[in-house]
C-alpha cells in the first residue's frame, strides 16, 4: 500500500512540474527591421604624414578633435608620444596615449579644454554606442590588425521586442585609412574574424575651469 502510494505521489509531483514548465513565460519575439545604415557625412579626415603607426594614430587624434572644435594637429600629437618627429612601428600603447592625452590644454584662442581618452579593447560591443556615435556625426577610430582605421559607416539588423525592447546586430564596417592614398577596408560579420578587431577609440572635450 504504501509503495502504491508513493508512486501516486511521485506521478502527481511529475504532472505538477510539467505543468510548471508549461506555463512559463514564451521567450519574447522580435521584429526585425533589416540591413539599416548610418554613415558619418563627407568631411575632411587627416591623414598620416608619415606612413607609420604612430602618425596614423596622431592623424585621428587630429581628426576626432577638431570634429570637436579643438585644433591640436598631429605633429602636436607626436611631439608629446615620441619627443621628435619619430616614424614609430607598431602602435603606442593606449596606456602611454592616455598619459599624454587624459590633460589639461590651453588653446591658441584661449580656451581651456580637459581632453580624455576612451579605449575599448577588442571588438566593439556596446553596438548602440557605435551607431550613436555615427549618427550624430562623431568620428571614432578602430584598431583593425593593428592599424588605425576610421569608422565611417555601419549596416546593421535592428531588432524590436513587443515591450519597446531594442537590440542591434552589426553586420558590416566600413572604415577610411589613415594612410593617405591607402583604401579602406570593410568588416563583414561572416567574413573577417572578430579577434582582428583590436579595439575603439575615441576621445572626449570638456570645458576647463581657469
């Protein structure tokens, strides 16, 4: 008798559980808004003077700068990385970069302005961040195979969820070369591997108290 019961028990704890797992809440589906774009304007971007690795970065500290107002050309740049117009291979180190960049500057007009580095190493994975950035026209550099690139447009899936859930998948970059007369290059999501992404740069201006 009380095997026969236990195996009630048993049967009625199992039809109990099922139906647990029955009633759980239905993964949320997606609306899928395909292969959108955004792409920074036609502008000018500085080049390297110099078809070396430091130049290239120096070339978009340039460039993301004075996209922000603040003329503070390359040569200023290497000055400060190499202590003379040096040709250096491969990059700096972004932590040598913050030391020189993450300061307080004086402009020629007068202004004091507190510049600041922001570096994220490997492929970008705050994709909102990086479509914002192209949006409202803001230049951003990306390390691809160890070389310095712009980032000039992305295609990319948007994903809507019924609760005003969104989510971006990239599916391309497309990227300027630092090097003057050098093409660019564009990122596949199927074709070129992640892991040659070696990380995103950009950088901040913020008014300084005299």
């Amino acid at each position: 008798m009380k095997k026969f019961i236990s195996i009630i028990a048993f049967v009625f704890l199992a039809a109990l559980l099922t139906q647990g797992l029955d009633k759980k809440k239905p993964q949320q589906a997606f609306q899928i808004i395909p292969n959108q774009t955004a792409d920074l304007n036609s502008g000018a971007v500085a080049t390297a003077k110099q078809k070396c690795e430091n130049w290239a970065l120096a070339a978009g500290l340039e460039t993301m700068l004075a996209r922000q107002g603040v003329a503070l050309d390359q040569s200023f740049w290497i000055m400060r990385l190499n202590h003379g117009e040096l040709c250096v291979s491969p990059l700096p180190s972004m932590e040598k970069v913050a030391e020189v960049v993450n300061k307080e500057f004086v402009l020629d007009d007068g202004r004091h302005v507190q510049l600041e580095i922001h570096f994220t190493p490997g492929a970008p994975t705050n994709i909102d961040a990086v479509i914002a950035a192209l949006k409202h026209q803001q230049v951003t550099v990306l390390i691809f195979r160890g070389h310095p690139y712009y980032l000039m447009g992305a295609t990319y899936d948007e994903q809507i969820g019924r609760e005003g859930l969104r989510r971006f998948l990239i599916k391309e970059l497309r990227m300027a070369n630092t090097f003057g007369g050098e093409p660019g290059v564009t990122f596949q999501r199927y074709r070129e591997d992640t892991a040659e992404i070696d990380g995103v740069l950009s950088v901040s201006v913020a008014a300084a108290g005299r």
